[in-house]
C-alpha cells in the first residue's frame, strides 16, 4: 500500500508537530507515529522551557548573552556559538507561538510570568506550567494538529526505514523519497513517499537500564539516518539526570523512570547523603546547582565512595505545603510511592535523560542527505556541544522547527518538481513467525540495557568500553539474523535499533580519549583540545 505527501514527518513530540503546523500552510503534511501521540518525551518534560523574554517580562539582570553564556559553558567548549546564539535568540518567538496553541504558562502573583532557575543558569529564565510542561504543551500541539485540515496524523504506524534513491541504485542523485512504515494494528508495511522528510523520533534513553525517559525512545531516528548514510555525531555524550527518584520497589517503567525535576533545586532543594552532608559543594562551588554533568559524577561519585544505593534531595526545609503548589505532579506522584517530601527527604539516583548527538545537521535542521531534515532531541546542531544545558531542549525542538521549515521551502518548495525517483519496492517480509523464538528478543533487550549501563555510563573506562563493543557485536549479529528471518514486530524493531545506536555511541566514546562535559573516562581524565572538533560518523 502507498501513501504520499509533500511533507513526511516522523514523531509527534514538539519537535514534529512545531513543524508540521508550520509545514500545513504550505502542502499535505503527513504525521507518523509509533503509538499514541502522546507518547513522547516532551509530554514527560517537567522543569520547562528557557527563554530570554522581552525586557519587560524578563528578570533583571537577564540577557541573551547570558544565556547564550551559560549554555557554551555547559557545553564545556563543543558548542557552535554561532548556532547557539540563533536558537537562544529564537526563544522569545517561539514562546509567543506556543501561547498561540494554547499553552498557558504560570503567571507571577504580578502580570509577568513566573521564572524558574535549573543548574547552569545564572539567571531565572525557565517558564513552566507547575511540574507538568510538557504536558501542556504536547497536549496543545496535538489537539491542533489533529484539528487541521492538510494534516493526517497516524498514529501506531513505526517508521522502519528511510528510502533514498540512492539505495535504489540511482548513483547520480541521492535523496531522500519516504519511508517504510508498521502499521501496528493490521502488521502491514506501508510506503510513505515524499521529497521532505523531517525526523522527529526524540532520542535514545533506553539504550540504558535506568533512564527518565519514556518507553517511545528507543534511538529509532539516530538509527533509521545511519542506514540510509546520513552522518551521526557526538553519540558519546549521554546526558544523565542527577534526580531520579530511586524505588527500588517500584515495578512498572514508569514508576522506576520517575524524574525529580532541577526545577526543584532551583528553588532551593538540596542534594545531601545519608549523613545530612550538602557533599556536591567539594565538587563544585555551586554545589546542587552546578551543571548536569558535575551533579551526576559527584552522585555517582558519593554513592561510589559510601556504599549508599541512593543519595537524597533535601526540600524539608521550604514551608509547608509549597511542593503541593509549585510542584504538584511531584508531589502527589511521591505521595503515590508512600514518600511525604515535604517531611521526608527524597531518594534519588542519576539515570540516563537526554541524548545531546544525533544526526548532523545545520542550525536549520538540514542533514547529509537531501530532503532530509532531523530535528529536536534526534538531531545534533551543535547547540548543547558535550552537555546540554538545562531547558534548552524543548527551545531547540521549537526554534529549529521553524527555522526547518523556512530551509525546505526554499530549497524543495512543495511546488518545484523534483526529479522523478525510480518506483519504491514493496516492502518484503521474512516469514517466520514463531511465538518460541520471542524470548530471544527480551534477553537481549534486557542484556543491552545492562551492559551499557554498566560499562557505558556516568563513568567510563577504555576496558569498559572494549567489552561493551565485543558484547554489542553479538548481540547485533543475533539481531540481524532474527531480524531477516522473521516478520517485522514493534519489539524487533526497537531492539535493533537499541543495537545499533549503542553500538554509535560506543564508536563515538571509544574514539574520544579525554573527559569532556558528559563524557567522563578514568583513563583520559582531562581535557585534551585536540578533540575540539565534534566526531563525525559516516557509513559509506
Ligand atoms: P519526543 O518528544 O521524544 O517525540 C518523539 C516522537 O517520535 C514520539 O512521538 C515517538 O513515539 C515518536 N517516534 C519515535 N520513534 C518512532 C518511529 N520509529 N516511528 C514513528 N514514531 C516514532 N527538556 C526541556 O527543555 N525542559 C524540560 O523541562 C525537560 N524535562 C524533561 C523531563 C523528562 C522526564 C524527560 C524524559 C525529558 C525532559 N526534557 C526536558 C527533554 C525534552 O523533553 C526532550 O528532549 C524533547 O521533548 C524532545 O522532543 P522531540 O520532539 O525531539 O522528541
Ligand atoms: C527537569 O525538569 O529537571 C528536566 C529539565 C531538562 O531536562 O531540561
């Protein structure tokens, strides 16, 4: 079966569905997604998203060229200040649109909006609505893009595959034409054709054992570009959330992914260890408060050092019942797992949150390969360089979006012909379909999860990393055999592209022999600028 359209997009998180709104005033826009549309990472954001206002509505004192400041700082020398200064500058614009969709942002007790303060920033810039941004965004976002006319979005359809003439022998031409799509429901493969592809998968978290992320980020995108030849980078940096409430009780995914926002440091909680000892201040003179990067060492670091499984985050000393009004989401989620915050300190551990490489591209969200264009957390502009700042996110996903879209019309205007592709073939299925043989899928599922948590995490070693590649081989091999020999299923599809992209980021961190940002090795403990320059992986 064929499907096409002007625009093709993948994912419906804020980055996907920013442009794809955009995108529908210009042709048809078709939206895919594994799922439901909620499913997502930005529906699970908490914290917010970072913005320098207009003067008036800004703190005093805030600039963009404090935040532009403050994100090259995090990015501890890999960022792209010239793309960091066009996607900060963006913020106030893409704030404005955003309200536009309805999102409604928490107000000060005066006109202006209440500002939020996470690790790196040296300013209040973050806006949120309570504990639960994402949410109120992606719903917002959603609901519109459901509602418009030049837009069809399916959901439960997995993208599998690109498609790009040059893998259909065309040697002269090589550009992006679709892709190959499940239809979770009926298990059929479908062809989706069009000219613009924007990927908007999000990124990588359970690559990991522990991670914040929903079940949605299994690095489809990352992976899906490296096999249609597009260029990966900065894979090695892997940015861990310093608060994920730790319940080792705790059974379904959700419940163990539970993240603790910054947000909750930014107005005063503090990390302590089980002696009551604020331990971050010998790591950092901003102590709960420096960057992601120098927070989860320094947990790991603690945790390490006294045996604990956990270290805590301390808000008993705000006044009663601020959590419940600022944080409610936390709160009651707590309360939920029997833990009162508000009298009793918070357990929490790092876990993996947000993959800061992905798919080159320019500031425009432009990749390697024509036509195709990644954006939000797949991509990698060069903006959060080895550690992305706090909040940035959500902002780069929208400012990209737009600037995406600008890019493609006046590169691939929907009403310029292109070139004609050759015809994409049917999709062709392996025929085995063996209920037995699933059991393989789930121990290597569990067995990747682990061992990259263990050898490929906060702390890294070059013999760490070694075995995690001897390990990863095999597991990519037993994965392609299953995967040729047996029909296509969501869970196949995911664990392949778990292998795969562990497999990049293994690549990427084996290659960087110094400490950088997130990417921290025993045996390369210091910076070294001979690795200024960002890693590129090509597959030709
Ligand atoms: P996502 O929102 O993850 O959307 C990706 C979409 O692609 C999903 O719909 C998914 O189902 C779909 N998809 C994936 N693979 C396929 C496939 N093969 N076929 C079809 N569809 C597919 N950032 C901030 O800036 N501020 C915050 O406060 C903040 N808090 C966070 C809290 C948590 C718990 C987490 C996990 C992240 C947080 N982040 C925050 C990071 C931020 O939420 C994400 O980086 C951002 O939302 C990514 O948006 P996206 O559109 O790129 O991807
Ligand atoms: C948080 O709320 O702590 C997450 C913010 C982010 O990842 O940017």
């Amino acid at each position: 079966m064929d499907h096409s359209s002007d625009f093709l997009v993948i994912g419906t998180g804020i980055a996907g569905l920013s442009f794809a709104l955009r995108a529908a005033e210009h042709g048809t826009v078709t939206v895919l997604t594994k799922g439901q549309p909620i499913e997502s990472n930005t529906a699970w954001a908490q914290g917010g998203i970072s913005a320098v206002l207009p003067e008036e509505l800004r703190a005093p004192g805030d600039s963009c060229e404090s935040h532009i400041a403050d994100t090259i700082d995090a990015g501890a020398g890999l960022c792209d200040s010239q793309v960091v200064e066009d996607i900060i500058r963006g913020g106030a614009e893409t704030i404005e649109e955003l309200i536009t969709y309805g999102v409604e942002f928490d107000k000060a007790s005066h006109e202006g909006f209440s500002l939020g303060k996470e690790g790196g920033h040296s300013e209040r810039r973050i806006l949120h609505c309570k504990d639960t941004t994402g949410l109120s965004i992606a719903k917002a976002l959603i609901e519109r893009a459901e509602a418009h006319p030049n837009i069809t979005l399916l959901s439960e359809h997995f993208a599998i595959d690109l498609v790009t003439t040059g893998r259909l022998g065309v040697v002269t031409d090589n550009r992006v034409i679709g892709a190959y799509a499940l239809d979770e429901v009926t298990n059929q493969v479908i062809t989706f054709r069009s000219d613009r592809v924007v990927l908007a998968t999000g990124g990588c978290g359970k690559v990991y054992l522990y991670t914040t992320n929903p079940d949605s980020s299994t690095g489809d995108g990352v992976a899906m570009a490296w096999r249609a030849g597009a260029s990966i980078t900065n894979m090695e940096f892997v940015q861990f959330h310093p608060t994920c409430f730790y319940n080792p009780a705790a059974t379904g995914a959700e419940a163990r992914s539970f993240l603790v926002s910054e947000a909750v440091r930014g107005e005063g909680g503090i990390l302590i260890n089980a002696k009551g000892v604020e331990f971050t201040k010998e790591h950092d003179p901003r102590g709960s408060l420096a960057p992601r990067d120098i927070v989860a060492r320094a947990i790991d670091h603690e945790i390490k050092k006294t045996g604990a499984p956990c270290v805590y985050l301390d808000v008993t000393h705000k006044p009663k019942g601020f959590m419940k009004e600022r944080f409610p989401h936390i709160y009651n989620t707590l309360l939920s797992f029997g833990l009162d915050c508000e009298t009793q300190p918070i357990p929490v551990v790092p876990a993996a949150h947000y993959q800061c490489g992905g798919v080159l591209t320019d500031v425009n969200g432009k990749s390697s390969i024509r036509g195709l264009f990644a954006i939000g957390e797949v991509a990698c502009t060069g903006l959060h360089g080895a550690n992305r700042l706090a909040s940035n996110s959500l902002l780069e996903a929208s400012v990209v979006a737009r600037n995406a879209l600008s890019e493609m019309m006046r590169l691939y205007p929907p009403n310029k012909p292109t070139p004609e592709a050759p015809p994409i073939p049917q999709w062709e299925h392996g025929d085995t379909n063996d209920p037995d043989e699933l059991v393989i899928i789930y121990h290597n599922w569990d067995e990747l999860r682990r061992l990259m948590w263990d050898y490929v995490s906060i702390i890294r070693t070059d013999k760490r990393l070694q075995r995690a590649a001897f390990r990863v081989a095999n597991l990519r091999q037993e994965v392609r055999e299953f995967y040729w020999g047996h029909r296509v299923t969501a869970d196949i599809l995911e664990l392949r592209n778990l292998v795969a992209v562990s497999a990049l980021i293994i690549d990427c961190a084996v290659r960087r022999k110094e400490s950088r940002g997130i990417h921290y090795t025993l045996d390369y403990p210091k910076k070294d600028d001979r690795f200024l320059t960002p890693m590129e992986l090509r597959r030709f």
